[in-house]
C-alpha cells in the first residue's frame, strides 16, 4: 500500500522514464509585421509615436481608451478603430469636435488605408503598416 501512495504522489517526470528530450519552443511568428498601426503627426512633441491597430482599440483622453490623447479638444472616449475581415474602420463615438479621415468628417464607419490621416481634437495621425 505504501508504495501505490508514493507512486501516486510522485511528481509526473519521476514516473516516465523514458520521456523525449523536451524541445525548446518556438515563439509564435510576430503579429506586428503588416499590422496597421496609427502614428501620431501632430502635436510636434508626440510626433512619430505609434499605436498597433488590434482587433479594436479606442482613443479619447480617458484613462481606459487603448490610445490616450491628452488633447483639451479630445472627448473621454473620443472615437474606436476596429478591424473586419482585414479592414481597419473608425468610427465617431459622439464626441463634440468629431472625428476627420482626410480632411472629411466622419458621419458613419468608415473604412481607412494607408496613409489616410485622421483628426481627433487637434491630434492628427496617420495609418501606416
């Protein structure tokens, strides 16, 4: 009986004898290669600053919102970046001063490319990958 217990209570490696070699692991290949990010322009001293675009990321000046913007002209939760079926989409959050993808307000989702530049507040940035 003492040794069924010991047996049991033994770690799993002191039971398999004949267990293969572990094999270092491999890290997944990087998601951040060809992922859309979102790179500040505008104001100067936050210029060049990049956000990964993920499945859906908000921006606004609260402390929740996955892209924090310090902009006086910014809402709490300002506007949401999301991906589908390969698109990355902005869409407005009702914020007071709206939200541009070039130049145009934003009234509905709409879809962004590469090197389309969006407003939020007096921030500006770009979509770049």
């Amino acid at each position: 009986m003492r040794l069924v217990v010991t047996e049991l209570r033994a770690p799993a490696s002191e039971l398999l004898v004949d267990r293969p070699p572990a094999r270092p692991s491999t890290p997944p290949p990087s998601r951040t290669r060809g992922q859309p990010r979102l790179q500040i322009v505008e104001p100067a001293d936050r210029r060049g600053e990049t956000f990964p675009l993920a499945d859906e990321v908000t921006v606004g000046r609260g402390g929740g919102c996955g892209i924090v913007l310090s902009d006086d002209f910014v809402s709490q939760v300002h506007a949401r970046l999301y991906r589908r079926d390969g698109d990355v989409y902005v869409e407005d959050l009702g914020s007071r001063n709206g939200t541009y993808v070039n130049g145009e307000a934003v009234q509905r989702a709409t879809r962004l490319r590469r090197g389309d530049q969006l407003q939020f507040g007096q921030t500006v940035a770009e979509v770049v990958r």
